[in-house]
C-alpha cells in the first residue's frame, strides 16, 4: 500500500469504486461532479449568460470581502479529506469564509478537522485567512488514488441527504405511477432530458390530471398529488414503470444516458428547422441518434426534404420518454430497493439458465 492510500484509508471512511476512465487530473474530477450534481438537481440547461458553468455565485459569500473571482467558486464539501482539493480552485487559496459560512455544525466540524490535518500532514499551509496547497498538496490532489477517493466522497455526499431516482415519463397515464414512490415532482423544461415533443406531451398529460382534480401545478412547475390520486393508486395495481435508484455506482452511467437523449434530441431539432446537423456539425449526430437506427442519411434527407413527418419518424427510439430526476418518498425507499433487488436476481438468473 503506497503512501497515498495509508492516507487515504486514515481520512476516508467509505471504500473507493470505480469511477470513469477519462478522469485524469482533480480538475476534471471537480468538473465532473458538478456535471452529475446538475443531473440530480434537474438542471440539464447552463444559463447562456453564465460563460463558464463551473463559476457559480456562492449566496452565501457575498458579503465577503474578497476578490470578485473568489465569489464566483463553487465549493461543494463533503467533509472528507478529499475536500482539500478545493483550494486549487484559488489563485491564492480557498478563503477561511467559506469553511465559517457552512450551515450543518457536523460538516463544518469535520471540514475544518480534515483541513487542520492536512496543514499538520504537509498537504496544505494556512497564510492570512486563506488555505493554500503546498507542493507535496498539489502532487497529492492530483493522484490516481486521490482522484479515485474524491469522486467516491462527493457522489456519497451528494446522495446521501435524499434518495433519488431515475424515473421516465411518456405523456401517458402510467406516469401517475411517479406518485407511488415521490410526493411531488418538478416538470419544468430544465428537469427534463429528451425531446420537446415529449416533454410537451408530458405537461399537457399533467394539467389535464389537473384540470380533472387528481394533482395540483403552482407557478413554478411543481406537481403535487392531491387524495384522488393516492385512492386511485391504492385501489389499482401497480403498473410497470422504468424506474432506476441512484447509487454512487451508476449516478454516472444516468448522467450520460441523460444527456445522450438531449443531445440526440437536439439533433432532430435540427433537422426541424431546416438544418443539417451532419454537414455543418458532427457532433450533433450523437450515439443515441445511431444506436436508435437514426443514420446520417435519414437525418440528411428528412433536413432536405424538410418534412416534419419524416423528421417524426427518424426521432422514433430517441423520443418516446423524458427522464426525470426524483426524491423518493421515504415510505416508499424500501420497497423500491427490494424491487430494484428482485430485478437483479431476476436477471442473474436468466443468464445462468
């Protein structure tokens, strides 16, 4: 066991798992979790104006006197020791604030243990008000096994207060079922990943289980069900739903399937407005568009032709459902684990018949 995991092992409490294997330095690793932090807060849109996503206002900073660069970094600590690799987002160190402006007294605790000890271990100096990663600190961070452990540490932080889950919706009258395992779900633009079409599909199904008194929509586009909609459920069984717990284990593998489906998505939007996404950008062509059998050459000809039907037609496998990303109801945690469970043993056995 090399240095680096000895010390690992002393400020982690969690074993390390796999992570992806582009994630070659912190920065990345830091990039990374707040791409998967946006899928679990339903954020699939970067606001225009904002030229750099990862450069978020801290509300809790404002009033701090700091450089205006400063106020701009998001920290996200997990209260490990892997957090200390936060001060690389500093051109002078991670400012004392924002360990002082941390609400939960435990993760403040232990945020300011594990920077302590990384001062007393070498890996950082603390130099008027502000944490600074030494030399050795900077080696450190930028470790296979740090790396490893840093994306452990924020994908259990980041699940660990609410159970969430993956959950896919079609503008039909299954998707009431969402109300078996969440209390109340958000279907604003920005909460959902795959085509318009659907999504739209999806809103009109919702406000017509308004307008017939079984949920309730305010202003910001949250649905809650009313006592209709638990008696309907209650007296009905249970229909088949495509729903997925998220673990640290395959928070990532939803993150990419969410953002296949928007990207596919936006390359039949191009078809739509009379462009030619295979032309003028590759990159459109996503690997969802090709592994639903949506070739180049049917987008091309559909952008040609400029016919919406056609356009339709090519979308089929790509469209069809939105996913959503939902708090589960503690009440019904438990049974959507040993659901999720049976479905493995289901599967493991089938493979070994």
């Amino acid at each position: 066991m090399d240095y680096d995991e000895e010390v690992l092992k002393k400020f982690s409490a969690v074993n390390p798992v796999r992570i992806a294997g582009n994630i070659n330095s912190i920065a990345n690793a830091i990039d990374n979790i707040r791409r998967l932090k946006n899928f679990l807060e339903g954020n699939n849109q970067i606001d225009k104006n904002d030229t750099d996503e990862n450069q978020k206002i801290d509300k809790n900073l404002e009033n701090i006197n700091a450089p205006k660069s400063e106020k701009k970094i998001q920290v996200d600590f997990s209260g490990q020791h892997t957090d200390i690799s936060y001060a690389s987002l500093f051109d002078d160190g991670l400012p004392t604030e924002y360990i002082l402006k941390i609400d939960d007294d435990i993760l403040k605790r232990n945020v300011k243990e594990s920077f302590s000890d990384a001062v007393d271990d070498g890996y950082l100096k603390l130099d008027d008000g502000k944490y600074q990663l030494t030399d050795k600190g900077k080696e450190h961070i930028n470790s296979p096994a740090f790396i490893k452990q840093f994306e452990n540490d924020q994908k259990y932080s980041l699940l660990e207060l609410e159970s969430k889950a993956a959950f896919k919706l079609k503008g039909e009258p299954q998707d009431v079922e969402v109300f078996r395992y969440a209390d109340s779900i958000n279907i604003g633009a920005k909460n959902l990943y795959g085509d318009e079409n659907t999504a739209k599909d999806v809103t009109a199904y919702f406000k017509k289980l308004e307008r017939n008194g079984f949920v309730i929509i305010d202003k910001n586009d949250n649905i809650t069900p009313t006592e209709k909609t638990q008696q309907f459920l209650n007296e009905h069984y249970p229909k088949k739903t495509d729903i997925e717990l998220i673990t640290a284990d395959n928070v990532e593998d939803l993150a990419k399937t969410g953002e296949k489906q928007n990207s596919a998505a936006n390359g039949i939007k191009f078809a739509e407005k009379g462009e030619n996404p295979v032309k003028n950008n590759s990159a459109n062509f996503s690997p969802a568009m090709a592994k639903n059998n949506v070739s180049k050459d049917v987008v091309k000809k559909t952008t040609e032709a400029g016919n919406a039907a056609g356009v339709e037609k090519a979308a089929s496998g790509v469209g069809g459902t939105v996913t959503i990303v939902i708090t589960v109801a503690n009440a019904a945690l438990k049974k959507l684990k040993q659901q999720q469970n049976d479905q493995k043993v289901s599967h493991t056995n089938s493979h070994q018949r």
